[in-house]
C-alpha cells in the first residue's frame, strides 16, 4: 500500500492553493468533461481527497462513489456541504475494489504520480478497467515530465517560490523518481520542510498500462478544453476506454 502523505496539516492547506486548478473556471471546465463522459452512469475517483472535483460533479446530478488513502482528507469532504452524500472509500485506489460498475473512472492533478512504482501505475488501470462497464472509459490528467528544463548535469527543477514557500523537484532519470520537497514559513516564524515521493511517467508508458489492462485510447488532449496535445504541452488530459464485448 502507498504511504498516505496527507495527514491533517496537508489536508487543512489542501483547499487553499493557488494552482491554477483550484480556480472556479477551470474546476468547471474539469466537470464538464467529466459529467459528458459520465453520461448517464455513475462516476468512481480515485484519489478524491477533499472533494474539490467531486462535490460540483455530483451536484451536476452525476452519482460518485471515491477511494482515497487520507482519513484526513475525507473527513474535510464529509464536512461540507454534500459531502454527506458522497460515497467513499478508504484505501489505496491501485488496489480497492468497490461495489458496483461505472461509466466513468477518473484521476487527476498528477495523483497519478503518488503511486511510486510502475507495478503499482500498472495496477492502478487494472484497478480502473475492472470497475468500468463496457464502453466505459478512465480518465487521467497528468503532467508530461519536465526533463527539458534540466540542464545536463543536474537534476532539480524549481516549480514553486513565494515569500513564505519553495518547492522543487529531484528528478531520477533511471528509476523515474520524482520527490518533490516542500518548505514553508509558518505563522510563527518557524519553518517547516516535507518530501513526497512521486513517479514521473510519458504518455506512451500510460497506453501500454492501459493495453495491459484491455483499455484503449480513445482521446489525448492538453488540457480540459480539449485543445491537441503537441510536443509543446506541458500535461495531457488522457481517456482509455473499454471495448464494447
């Protein structure tokens, strides 16, 4: 199983980052894409954390059940408002099954990632191609690796700074390890540093994940508006389906 790294302090500050993700906009864009893929079935998250994609989505009238590893991320879901209603699960999504079939799996903002090995990516689709219907389909935004920005040489890329908080990425070329450290001024005036361990992995990786659990590709777009994924795209909005029959 994966190490939850959201305990309570992550799970507090979770809802207040200044991602781009976060902003109204582009969580309804988010939603729309998903309620059209989820049709008139139900949706499963994996991952659903603090229910920033999941609340609106259910709130379009679409059924979503979730699994997340973060006890403490759940319990901020159930405090708001809806989030009574939502089903959820706690375990590691690569792995918990839960009842029922659905039109729709998805996973997004690089949570991906938080399964550190390749066995545990690979079981993820396996996970998701047995929870869907025929026809169904599984859909993942992640980012594309940032190994342009390293300079030959090293192996640290910057992708957060302000006057209370740094963050950057070590990458590993051999084993795809991507840990990301944290460090943060706190009110007090104390600081206070976290490293979580990801793994970076190329689109052409998730299709054979996907081919492996008897998914196939249906769209690769850049971003939720649906605009091409180029060489120049930074992440990639992925949907695999499974076949009808």
């Amino acid at each position: 199983m994966i190490e939850d790294h959201f305990g309570e302090a992550a799970a507090a500050r979770y809802d207040h980052s200044h991602d781009p993700e976060f902003e109204p906009a582009e969580i309804a864009r988010t939603v729309d894409l998903l309620q059209r893929l989820a049709g008139d079935g139900p949706a499963l998250e994996f991952g659903i954390g603090t229910g920033r994609i999941a609340l609106p989505l259910a709130e379009r009238g679409v059924p979503v059940h979730g699994i997340d590893l973060s006890e403490a991320m759940v319990r901020r879901l159930r405090a708001k408002p809806g989030g009574d209603r939502i089903a959820t699960t706690i375990g590691d999504f690569a792995a918990t099954a839960v009842a029922g079939e659905f039109s729709l799996v998805y996973l997004v903002f690089n949570t991906l990632m938080n399964l550190s090995t390749q066995d545990a990516q690979v079981d993820c689709f396996r996970n998701a191609a047995g929870h869907l219907v025929p026809g169904g389909s599984f859909l993942v935004e992640v980012m594309v690796p940032e190994l342009r920005k390293i300079p030959l040489g090293q192996n640290t890329v910057q992708f957060a700074d302000g006057p209370e908080h740094w963050a950057y990425t070590v990458y590993d070329t051999v084993t795809q390890d991507a840990t990301c450290h944290y460090l943060r001024i706190t009110g007090d005036g104390r600081g206070e540093a976290r490293s979580i361990p990801f793994r970076y992995v190329w689109p052409a990786e998730l299709d054979l994940m996907a081919r492996l659990a008897g998914l196939r590709l249906r769209h690769r777009w850049a971003d939720w508006t649906g605009a091409p994924f180029t060489e120049l795209s930074t992440r990639h909005v992925s949907v695999w389906e499974r076949p009808m029959g």
